[in-house]
C-alpha cells in the first residue's frame, strides 16, 4: 500500500483508476480511487486486485528493440495513425470551428456561414435571426444545432414553430441535417403519458428533440411541467407571432417567454421581428436576454447588435461587388366582369352582409368568420365559390341545424392558428357549413337565397379571369417556349377549377401540380421535375408557397388572386426571389376590377412596394402589417355599406402611423440590417479554411474510414464515380442479412445531388463508431516510424490539451504533437506534427538507436511536459483574457440594469409610503413592491454567480494519448 500514490493510475478489478489515497482502520487497509464510468470507491485492499498500469511504452523493454519495425504489431505505424486520426476526430468538436460545414446535405452560403459563426462565437448561444424571407433561416438554425450537438449541447431540443410548418420542420431537418424531430402533438403526449405514468413530467426527459406547434404547447395543462423542464436548445420559429402585445400578453408569448427561460441555447427566427410599434420587438430581445435593458430605458443599437443578426436582399454582395438578388416586378392585370359576374358578385356580398350582420347581432362569431372566407373565395373564382355555395346548401339542407360547436381544428383557425392546409381545409369546410337563425322560418329563407346564388354560379361556367390566365399562359408559351411559369391560388377548389378549364390545351400535360394533399416524397418529385425536367408549369395551393425551391429555373410567377395576408403573398414571391436567382422576377397579380377587395388590395400592394423601394427590406413593410387585420376591415365595410375608398383610407392611415415608428428606427439604427460585402467573405473563408484543417478534407475521411475498415476486418470497394460500397466488419454491421453496405460516397456535392446515397461525413454515425473502435482497441498506442525528414531519432508524445470554464463547459480542446530528440532534449512542436502526418518507409530501423529512445524516455517525457505546461499556459491566459472581455460587458450591461430597476422600484416604494403616511393603506402595494425588489436581487445574483463563472478558465491536466517513436532512414 505504501507503494500507491495519489495521482498513480491503477487497473482496480481490471477497470482504469485513479488513486486519491490510501489509509488504514485498524489493521484494514483501503485504497480511495476514482473508478473510470463508476466514480470515487473506497475499497478494501485485500479484497480487490490492484495491478498499476503501465505507460504507452512500459511494455517495450530496451532487450527487444531489434525486433521492432513500423509493421511489428507493438508499434504499428498504421494502427498509431489510425489512433491519431480518430483523436483528432473525437476532439475536433471542441475546438470553435464549424464543423456543420461539412456535415450537413445543403448548398451553403457564405452569408449563411457567416451568421452561424457568430453565434457560435457568442458566450451564450442566444440570437435573434431576422434575416429577409428567402435568406435561409431554416438552414442557419439547422446548422446552429448541429454545431451544439457536436459540442455535445443539444441533447434535449424543442423546436416550437407554427402548426403548419411542423411537417416542413421536420422534412428539412432530416434532409438536410440527418437531425430527428418527433413531433409533440396529442398522440406523443398519451404515449408518453401511458409510459412513464401520470405523474411524470413528459417533457423534461434526457435524449428528446422534438418539434410542437404553439397551439398545442400553449395549453394550459402544460404549464406547471414546462416551467419546470429545461431544454438545451430552443428554437421558435416565426418568433413574431409570440410577441407581446397590449396590456395583457397572449398565451402564446407566456409560453415562450417560459421556454426561452429554461433554456441554455435559444434561438429566435422571424423576417419580420417587429410591427411598426415597439413593444413587440422589444419582448424579443427580452426573451434572448432580459437583463440587456431596464424597463423603463430605450433599446439602444449597441444592445440590438449583440443580439440580432439581419440581413436584407438588397446588402448582400458577391466577389465582383454586385447585389446577389435581382430585381423584382410586381404588377396588376386587371379583369373586367361580365354583367353576370357583377350580378352574381353583387348577389352573393349581400347575402355575406346579411348573414354576417345577423352572427354580429347575435353574438356568434364563428359564423361571421365563415362568411369572411365565402367573400374570399368569392374574388378567388367562379368555381371556388360555387363548391362553397353547394357544400352550404347541402350542409343546412340535410342536417337543418343552425349549431356551432366546432372541432378541435376549426376553433383553432378562428382563433387564428396556423393549420397545414388539409387541416385548414376541413376547417374551412365546416366553418362553411355554420349559421345563426333565429327562427325555422328565417333558416328555410337562408336556404332559398343558397339555392338561388348556385343556380346563379352555374349560369356562369367559366370566369373572365379563367379565361384571361389562360390566354396569358398561352402567350407567354409562344412567345418564349423556354420559359416556366409558377401559378399560385389560395384554394384547392379553385386549383382543380383551373385544371378542369385546361386540359385539353396542348401544353395541358406539362402541367405539375402541388396542393396540401401532396406527400413529401412526391413533392421533392415535382419540385425536381420542374427544376431539371421538361415541364414548364407548376400550379399550386399556398401548400407549397414555403420549403420549395425554385430559383434556379423560374422567374416568372402567376398569382390567380391575391391572398388577404400579404405576408402570405411574400412568401409566394420568395420561392423563386430567393439566392441563386439570375434574371428579374416577374410577378402578376391577376384581379377583378371595380371590385372592394380588388381596390383595397391594389393600393396595400402598392403601398407595401413603394415602402420596400425606400427601405429595400421587403420584412419590413410585412411587419408593420402583420397585427392589421385585413379581413375585419374588409367585412366591416361589407356590413356597413361602406365604399372601398372608405376602407382604403382606414389601412393607409394605419400603415402611414407605421411607416412613421419604422422610419424613426431607422433613424436610430435599431433594425438595421448588416451589409455582407467582399470583405465579409474573406472573414467567413478563413474561417471555413481552418475548419476544413480541423476537422480534414473529404480525401482525409476517405482515408481514415478505408485504413480503418480494413484494420478491423472490412474491405472498401468503389463502385463508380464517387460511389462506393464496402463489407464492414462484425463490429459496425449494418445488417444481417450480410449485404454489402452502401452505396456511399464521401463527396458532399455527390450526395446533394443524387437520392437514396449515403454521404459519410466526419459526423456521420458509421465514422464515429468507427472512431471509437479504433480508440478502445489496445493498438496503436504506441506507432515506430522511419522518415525522410528526421535527423535525429526522437519520441513524438501526442497531448491532449483540454480547458473548461467554470460552469463545467469545454471551451478549448487540442491535440499538440511534441518531438523530442534523444541527443538534445529538445521540445518541437512543428516537427511533431510532420511526423504525426508523415507516412514510414518501409524498412527496420538501427536497434541501438531505438534501445537510446526507450531507455532515455523518461528524461525526454520530462522535456515534453516541461514544454506543454508552458504552451498550456499561454493558451491560458489568452483564453482568460478573451473570457474576461465577453463577460466584463454582460456584467457591465447586468450592472446598469439593476441599478435602472432598482431605481424604478424603489420609487414607488416611496411614494406608497409618503401615501402611507398621509394616511392611505398601502401595506399591500408596498409589500409587492419591496417582494419585486427582493427577487430581482435574487435574480441578479444568480446570472453574477453565473457569468463569474463563465469567466473562469480551467486547464485540466495534459494526457499522452499516443506516442511515436521516429527515427531517420
């Protein structure tokens, strides 16, 4: 026992061990250690084995150092460097690069990069990205996420998006990111209700990355469980929409506010961050950090800039200096109705005014919202609107109910939720269905008017404006029979409207359709179809007005009628005004004259392209509008009779007072947005430079997984260009039934290319297990080399070198190569690189020069140490140094806004209590106040401890993982 020494390692029970020390009681002896995967034991020496464990190069004894050679099994210089290789691997996640660069199955942008890289940058990884639409949010948060899951910091991720964006989510994820989201929704929850028991908390458990909808999350139920789950990474999408707003906020944002403050990682993605107000942009800044700003003081643009990145269409430049995003053309083709068009308009705006005139009277909303969608349809075509008209009649015909208890998904989309278009298409469908009467005489009236207005749609059997998209398109094909046209509308009725009016044109089988019916597969079918085949049409539903993209061989787009939501219209134009586009992009809006709707949207398109003229931010414009409601402007003037000029006149005002706010943040430079210019460029490729040195090139992969398959019993064979397949061996087995597996390949533009071929990146599952095979075998811990460029024989001892900050996070991990000759003692570190990377001539080296390495290797170890702790210092303080700049600010920043509350508190304090003594009871509001007071202390001195700790840098101690002995020819 006296021989065991605390810090000595030991083989306890054949498991790796520490010794912290060693006492007696009594006459027992014991032995404290820390047992690698089990933790601190104390156990009782005589009743354990304890065997010390010998060092890399314990096992050579200098009497057998004529035997050695690079191929003898006890220095294989192929297994040191298959070692070597997979440490680099196994570390490379840790060293700040970005390593989602090569990882991931998406054509990536500088800009994109750029943007990833400064969040990576950050101390905390909590950002608001608020890039224009078209830029690639979706990709910039996959990436994030990937970098924090190498880092080992997005185990439990929530993603919390729009209800109609989940199943995009979760197809981009995967495609792109090999990332797995399961869905949250009320299946999951019963399951894991049924498995883990009623008390559990479903939401706080290890190994979850799911995606849910803000509908669904914000129930009530989860409340007392998501306040106390924590998430290592949460992203929202379409944050906006989770804004606080008024006087009381949404479910909505108190429950994000509630994610976003049990979360490490946080990332927060809108296009249109804010509304032309204030306060809604605010809230996202205080969801990312709440300390930045006191309540009662301004936003500044130094605060903003810490925590939003935004970038514009119009500040994005290539090599040559040149905006990367062409213009845009947005105009009208206005159609003029038939007389039985205006007739049947007429017709049915009265019947919507009468119904939705009694639902207000009677206090029945639901119904009024189904006769805002009856209007919409109406301007969409004749054969949206008759369907509706028939599903009506049918509805109150057969079922003679005036009931409105609505479905899950119905009261959802009167609420205002996003639905994925098959669920808003029941909605619609039933919403349809509902009316208010007051009487079985006024129900049978409702019925006969029904009756009449389809009698009337089936009078006029195709629409003008039918009529018109089809010469249009006609046209347009003769003239230029190259081109391709996009044509969008609102409604799956109209869509097979149109498809029904045009199919025995001749270019009728050219036409590809997408509508919410679509599955995914099929849909990257279509969207591949039109990019690379020889259909020129593409007709779709608002289904696919996101996650496709078609800039590379569209520019001209068709929208059949204007959706009332003109975020909603941006988003359309986004599919081809998107990076990569190289003409200008045409637009039509096609829309009925002389019409309410048609005047009010005219003049909002107009508004919002003179706005985005001035601003060249199209995000802009779309935020001021995004709280305006539209659709309640429009019914109003239905119901009271108003002209469209009156309506015209409310939105103007509305938009102007918006206009105004935007203008004076502008002023300000609160939302500017960052210019990513030639300079810009050259940052992020240095950048990419070094991560590509980091984590190796695609031909070093292929090296490493072709050795190290071989090594282990497997063989790689090409089958192709860029293709491969190969036999793996029992330990990798990727089935059973012993087929090859395959075909891969290594290249990453391959594999974005061709479907159904495994890309192995650094990442990869298969590269990792393989990883760790070669580091849990016993081989390779020592490597004998003969090379060219050595003069003298020398030992490389390969450290790894590791730093944490105070909260236990790895901030800086390295491996740092140090030869040492056996003549001088001389430490180098360059050269024990090249000797690292070198390859060995084949051949047996002078057995007396390698007795000199192994009987004198513990004189040059010392040298070694002795050299690394110096380099382990400096890297030391510059980390310290750099730690200590990151969390001087928020500390400053936490400072100024105590003091700002603390002022703001304790002013009411005394003004309650100078009420108090005039004689008012204000015990209560007092006590409020000074229980205010006491938790932001609190909550103070928790982020100080916290950023404290931050700013600590701890080296742990240098480990030898490999050595190599190297000796010249």
């Amino acid at each position: 026992m006296d021989s065991l020494n605390p810090g000595d390692t030991i083989l306890l029970n054949d498991n790796p061990a520490e010794v912290i020390k060693t006492y007696s009681v009594g006459d027992l002896e014991y032995l404290r250690a820390y047992v690698e995967d089990v933790g601190v034991k104390t156990v009782c020496i005589d009743d354990v084995e304890i065997e010390r464990k010998q060092d890399q190069l314990g096992a050579l004894e200098p009497a057998t150092a004529t035997q050695l050679h690079p191929d003898h099994e006890s220095v294989s210089a192929e297994w040191f460097d298959l070692r070597s290789q997979a440490l680099q691997l196994q570390i490379a996640h840790e060293q700040g690069q970005l390593l989602s660069i090569s990882n991931s199955l998406v054509r990536l942008e500088p800009y994109q990069l750029a943007c990833v890289n400064w969040v990576m940058q950050k101390l905390r990884q909590r950002a608001l990205i608020a890039d224009d639409v078209g830029l690639g949010k979706t990709i910039e948060a996959g990436l994030i996420l990937k970098e924090l899951t190498a880092r080992n910091r997005a185990d439990r991720v929530l993603f919390v998006v729009p209800a109609h964006l989940q199943k995009k989510w979760i197809r981009d994820m995967d495609r792109f990111f090999d990332i797995s989201l399961t869905p949250a929704d009320r299946q999951w929850v019963e399951g894991e209700r049924r498995r883990l028991g009623e008390e559990a908390n479903i939401w706080d458990q290890d190994h979850q990355q799911l995606v849910t909808s803000m509908a669904f999350l914000r129930q009530e139920e989860f409340r007392e469980e998501l306040d106390d789950a924590f998430w290592d990474v949460v992203v929202v999408d379409e944050a906006h929409k989770a804004a606080k707003r008024g006087e009381s906020p949404s479910k909505t944002s108190k429950m994000v506010e509630r994610v976003a403050d049990n979360s490490d990682s946080l990332l927060l993605l809108s296009a249109t961050p804010h509304d032309g107000k204030g306060e809604a942009f605010r809230s996202l800044i205080e969801y990312i950090d709440p300390f930045l700003v006191a309540e009662d003081q301004d936003l500044s643009k130094e605060a903003v800039d810490r925590v939003m990145m935004r970038r514009g269409k119009q500040t994005i430049y290539d090599d040559d200096g040149e905006r990367i995003f062409p213009n845009r053309e947005v105009g009208t083709v206005p159609v003029e109705m038939t007389h039985e068009e205006r007739q049947f308009y007429r017709a049915v705006t009265d019947y919507v005014k009468n119904v939705y005139n009694r639902s207000e009277q009677l206090n029945e909303p639901a119904v009024g919202f189904a006769m805002a969608l009856m209007q919409k349809r109406l301007v969409s075509s004749i054969g949206a609107i008759k369907a509706t008209l028939s599903r009506r009649l049918a509805n109150l015909v057969d079922q003679q109910t005036t009931a409105t208890s609505l479905s899950e998904e119905a009261s959802a989309y009167l609420e205002g939720e996003d639905l994925d278009e098959q669920d808003q298409q029941k909605a619609e469908e039933e919403l349809a269905g509902l009316t208010i009467t007051e009487s079985d005489a006024q129900l049978e009236e409702e019925i006969e008017t029904l009756r009449d207005l389809v009698s009337l749609a089936e009078g006029i059997p195709v629409d003008s404006k039918a009529q018109k998209v089809r010469r249009y398109i006609q046209q347009l094909l003769e003239e230029q029979p190259n081109e391709k046209v996009l044509l969008f509308t609102e409604y799956r009725d109209t869509l097979d409207y149109i498809l029904e009016l045009v199919k025995d044109e001749p270019w009728a089988d050219e036409i590809l359709v997408i509508h919410g019916g679509v599955d995914k597969e099929d849909r990257a079918r279509i969207e591949d179809e039109f990019n690379h085949g020889q259909s020129r049409l593409l007709f779709a539903t608002d289904a696919a007005s996101e996650g496709i993209d078609l800039q590379h061989s569209c520019h001209i787009m068709v929208n059949y009628e204007l959706p009332w939501n003109p975020n909603r219209l941006e988003q359309r134009i986004g599919r081809l005004h998107r990076y990569g586009q190289e003409k200008e992009v045409k637009v039509w809006n096609f829309s009925f004259e002389d019409t309410r709707e048609s005047e009010v949207f005219e003049m909002l398109q107009e508004k919002v392209e003179n706005i985005r003229g001035q601003l060249g931010n199209t995000a802009d414009v779309l935020g001021m509008l995004d709280d305006i409601n539209v659709d309640s402007l429009i019914m109003e003037s239905i119901r009271n009779d108003e002209p469209a000029s009156a309506t015209k006149e409310e939105l103007e005002e509305l938009i102007n007072e918006r206009q105004r706010t935007l203008a004076e943040w502008y002023e300000r430079s609160l939302i500017d947005t960052s210019t990513f210019d030639e300079e810009s460029r050259r940052k992020i490729q240095e950048v990419m430079d070094q991560s590509e040195d980091v984590y190796g090139s695609e031909a070093d992969i292929r090296q490493f997984f072709e050795l190290g398959i071989s090594a282990l019993g497997g063989n790689v064979e090409k089958a192709g260009n860029n293709l491969f397949r190969a036999e793996l061996p029992d330990s990798l087995r990727r089935s059973r039934d012993g087929e090859p597996y395959g075909p891969f390949t290594f290249n990453r533009e391959f594999a974005m290319d061709h479907d159904g071929i495994e890309y192995i990146s650094p990442d990869a599952d298969l590269v990792q297990e393989l990883m760790q095979r070669v580091l849990d075998s016993d081989q390779g811990a020592v490597g004998l080399k003969l090379l060219p460029f050595v003069d003298e024989p020398g030992i490389t001892y390969n450290y790894r070198v590791r730093f944490e900050d105070g909260t236990g996070e790895v901030i800086r991990e390295e491996i740092l190569p140090v030869f040492v000759d056996a003549t001088h003692r001389d430490p180098q570190q360059r050269l024990g690189q090249r000797i690292i990377e070198g390859d060995t001539i084949k051949g047996s080296p002078d057995g007396d020069r390698v007795r000199t390495l192994l009987e004198h290797q513990r004189e040059m170890r010392s040298s070694a140490d002795r050299y690394v702790s110096q380099r382990v210092e400096s890297r030391r303080d510059k980390l310290q140094q750099r730690r200590r700049e990151e969390t001087q600010q928020e500390l400053d920043d936490l400072e100024t806004y105590a003091e700002a509350e603390r002022e703001r508190i304790e002013t009411f304090i005394a003004d309650y209590e100078r009420k108090a003594e005039a004689g008012s009871d204000m015990d209560i509001a007092i006590r409020r106040q000074r229980d205010r007071l006491s938790k932001l202390e609190e909550r103070i001195e928790k982020r100080q401890n916290e950023l404290q700790r931050k700013a600590q840098v701890i080296s742990l101690a240098p480990d030898v993982e490999n050595i190599c002995l190297a000796l010249p020819i």
